[in-house]
C-alpha cells in the first residue's frame, strides 16, 4: 500500500513511486517514465572521489561512482539521451543564480550542466542516498563553485535526484544564516522555528521536520546543546558568504558569537518545502527567504543515527 509522506500546505502535485514519496517544491515538476536499467560497470573508476563514510559496500559504491562519471561524460558530450537516462524523474538542477530547473527543462539543453573538470571530490553514503561533493569552475566566465550531487539508489540503478552549485559572493556580503541587520529586538521567530506552510504525514517526515525546526530554533536562541544534539558531526554548510564549507565546531562557534553579541536575526523563513525519505536517510530541498528578502535555495540531507534524526548536509544558494 502506499502511503503520502507528506504535503505541502498549498497546491501542488505529489508524485508517488515504488521507492520514494516526494512532493514538488517550487513549482509542478514534469513527469516521466522510469529509466531503464543500463549497465553501468563498463565506466571508468573514479579513483579520485575521497570515500568519507558510509555502509561497506564496495560494489554499490563502485555503481554510483560509475553513474556519476556516465553523466559527466554524457554532459560533457551533450548526450541527451544517456543524460537522461541518468535523472531521477524529479531531478532539479540549482544553479549558480538559483535558478531551479526540472528535468524536462534540462534534458534538451542538458549541456547547460557542463563546468570544468571536478576537484575535491567526497562521498558520502547513505546506502540509498549517497552525496557527491567538491569544486569546479564554470563555463564560460571560468567562476570557482562549490557543487553538491544527490543521488539516490532506485531498482533501475543510481539517479541524480538533485545538483546544486553555490558560487561563493564576495566576502562583504550578509551571512544568510546569522544576519546583523535587524527590523526590531527581540526579533521574532515563528517561521521555521514555530511553524511552516507543510505537513508531514508519515511518522519519519514528522520526526525530521521535528528535528529541523528544533535545530533553528536552537540557533536562533544560542542553545548549543540543542544544536549540536541534531547536528552530526560530521555535518557541512555550504553557504554563499562562505568560500569553504562550514564544519560543526565552527557553526556552533558563530552561532555562539552572533547570539552574544546580540546579532542573531531569525534564520530564513520557509515558502516552500519537500521532503524524500530513504529508510535511514531523507532529503529536503526548501525555498527559503532571509529577513532581509533575500532568496535562498537550500539542500539538507538528514540521517537517523542512533533513533534520531541529524543534520549532515546543508548547502545555500542565492537567488540572484
């Protein structure tokens, strides 16, 4: 039987597959039929994708290293039909701009996804979510950014589910998390702290929509306890005030700071959600918006250790 995972709190469509129940975030997404499965082990091994951790599994992992050098090789020859073969039906791409795009939108101009050749490549594995983060530089203005691909393990194989790059601003530019600017003191936070315009229904969504809220409310408040509870440790931000990636000493850190300092603005509000369970992983995708209108898109991939839903994974980009 199958069973809504959650909803969005305002029309959408909900799409419902064997393996996943996701809803769409920011506006209705295309549909299609799956991919066929293709074999994968002729690729090349990426030999220089650092494993950070996850489930022992050499041979899944060597399927999804060859998955994601398949689409980097069909992009980088705009081969649409192996490219698409390779997208999960609700893939988005965010761009540099945050700019969201939905697979029927990139297929045929897939060459779109094209950059420069990955570096500081890391693997992170779920068991059916797995992270690829690093760098690379854009075409054609040869911009550094920093990239994170979500994949997710379906019968067919390895799809991209989403891909995300964040072209770090110039280092004037506001924290979109931990602001200064503020209208007045104290500043509220019912949005995400209190509230937000989903429902999880499943038990699992409610139990990470729990943890999210928990967690920024305990940065808005400076309760480190709290936050490093739902925080794993090994946690990153990508954010684009940022030219590398955030760690958890460093969050709690600022967090911290910007709180005794009086600095701590509410953390950006919520417009629109959606959220794809895995078993023991899930992944949000969120249009979020700051207290000072800014814009941000926003990727988090959650795993439960332990009975608890953590944080591993958040990267930010600014709509521009």
């Amino acid at each position: 039987m199958r069973t809504h995972l959650s909803k969005l709190i305002r029309p959408s469509a909900i799409f419902i597959e064997a393996v996943f129940i996701a809803i769409v975030p920011f506006a209705a997404r295309a549909g299609g039929s799956s991919p066929a499965t293709e074999d994968l082990s002729a690729s090349p091994d990426a030999a220089e994708i650092r494993i950070v951790a996850g489930p022992e599994n050499a041979a899944i992992e060597q399927e999804l290293r060859s998955a994601d050098r398949a689409l980097m090789q069909a992009i980088a020859t705009n081969d649409r039909l192996a490219a698409a073969g390779l997208l999960n039906a609700e893939f988005t791409w965010v761009d540099r701009d945050g700019r969201s795009r939905t697979k029927s939108d990139v297929v045929n101009r897939i060459i779109l996804l094209s950059a420069e050749p990955d570096s500081n490549i890391a693997l992170q594995n779920y068991g059916r979510v797995a992270l690829l983060t690093g760098t690379h530089r854009l075409t054609p203005d040869n911009a550094p950014a920093l990239f994170a691909r979500v994949w997710v393990r379906q019968p067919s194989g390895w799809r991209l589910l989403l891909y995300q790059e964040t072209a770090p601003a110039d280092f004037s530019a506001k924290d979109t998390r931990f602001g200064d600017a503020r209208a007045q003191w104290p500043a509220p936070c019912e949005n995400p702290c209190r509230s937000l315009p989903y429902k999880p229904l499943s038990s699992d969504a409610q139990e990470i929509v729990a943890s999210f809220m928990a967690g920024e409310k305990a940065a808005f408040d400076g309760d480190a306890k709290t936050a490093s509870r739902i925080l794993g440790d090994d946690v990153l931000f990508v954010t684009p005030d940022r030219a590398q990636p955030m760690d958890k000493a460093q969050r709690i850190a600022a967090m911290r700071n910007l709180t005794h300092a009086g600095q701590a603005d509410p953390p950006p509000a919520v417009a629109a959600m959606a959220l794809w369970a895995f078993g023991n992983a899930a992944v949000m995708s969120a249009e979020q918006e700051s207290p000072s209108g800014e814009i941000l898109r926003t990727t988090r991939i959650w795993a439960r250790r332990g009975g608890q839903w953590q944080l591993t994974f958040s990267q930010q980009t600014l709509v521009q």
